[in-house]
C-alpha cells in the first residue's frame, strides 16, 4: 500500500517541486544553451580564417570579412558567417528589442509551464528545455552583441530545381543560415505541438467513451 501511495503521489507531484524533474529540465537547458554558445564562439574564431570580434551596438555584419563557406558534408552542410538581426532564419530583420523582450516573456512562460507540469513528464521537461535553450541563446547574442551570430547553412552549392529562386531573390536549395539555437526552437516546438495534439486527442477518446 505504501508504494502505491508513493507512486500514485509521484504522478500527481508538480515538476517544479521534484528534485529528478528539476535537474532533468536544468541540465539539459544547460548543455543545449553551452553547445550553442561554443559553436558560435568557434565558428567566429575559425570559419573566416581569421577570428571575428562582433561588438554590442556596432554594425555586426560589416565587421565579419568575406570569405568561402567551410564546407563539413559536401552537398549538404557547410559553415558561413553571418550577423542575424532578426528572428529565427532571418525572419523579422530590425526588431532587437522585441525580440528581446518576447524572448524573456517565453523564457518565462516555458519555466512557468515546466513548474507546473506534470513530475513524470520527462519528455515534455526535455522539449521544453529545448525551447527555453533556444531562446537563451539567441537571447545572449542580442544582449551581448546586437545581433545573433549564424553559421550552419543546409545543401551548399545546390541549387533549386528549373532555375527557380525564393521570394526575394535568394538561391540555393535552403540558403538561410541558422545556429544550434534555432534547431533548438524549432525541434523544440514541433515536438511540442506534437505532445499537445497527442494530449488533445487522448481527452478527446475520453470523452467519447464516457458519452
């Protein structure tokens, strides 16, 4: 009777007041947000052949010197500096401080939802220490330098299909650059929405075989 209790009191504890939730969530923000971060710092040390000093409030993309795209899997992954004024990929250019600001709003709203969440919720903690990963790090790089340091560019040298270009005029199969930090976002929150859809029609084949 006294392990049912202590399991039937685990599945109704709160993360934010378990020890194992707790550091599950932390740790794995932790290393996501320092994988990011030392990939940006090497990246800006080594990819331009020369190390590249980008300075809060000054011009970050003039400050990065040309240069030829390291290439890791030919066809399909290279690396290539860029300062990002926007948004993940490069949407939203311009807007720092409110990029600033929503990512201190979702930094606490994903801390306010872990908190909350089920304790044996491992897999949502990781998602949601994905997220807030992602956020932190991009976070950081507006604070620290105006802008958000990029590299990790998709399928170098291939283009698209007929001769066609994206709005814009940009070539290349995938030319956005991004950084760990957007795969963080991104992965994040498609296996987010994933686990609410999952959640969503659990309640709903619920209700149905009560009615």
């Amino acid at each position: 009777m006294a392990e049912t209790d202590g399991r039937d009191n685990t599945s109704r504890a709160r993360a934010g007041g378990h020890l194992p939730a707790v550091l599950l969530f932390a740790v794995t923000a932790a290393v996501l947000l320092a994988a990011d971060l030392v990939v940006k710092w090497q990246a800006f040390e080594r990819v331009a052949g020369q190390p590249v000093a980008l300075r809060g409030g000054a011009e970050g993309q003039a400050a990065i010197p040309a240069h030829e795209s390291v290439i890791v899997v030919r066809k399909l992954l290279a690396l290539h500096l860029t300062a990002n004024t926007g948004a993940v990929f490069g949407l939203g250019k311009g807007g720092r401080w409110v990029f600033v600001l929503f990512s201190i709003v979702a930094s606490t709203v994903i801390i306010t939802v872990f908190a909350r969440s089920r304790a044996r919720s491992r897999v949502l903690h990781v998602v949601l220490a994905m997220v807030l990963a992602g956020a932190l790090g991009n976070l950081y790089d507006r604070l620290r330098f105006g802008v958000v340091r990029d590299m990790v560019l998709l399928f170098p040298g291939v283009k698209l299909p007929f001769g066609w270009r994206w709005p814009g005029g940009a070539e290349g199969l995938y030319p956005w650059i991004f950084n760990v930090a957007d795969i963080c976002l991104v992965a994040g929150l498609c296996v987010l929405v994933i686990l609410m859809w999952r959640e969503d029609s659990k309640v709903k084949k619920g209700r149905a075989h009560e009615a």
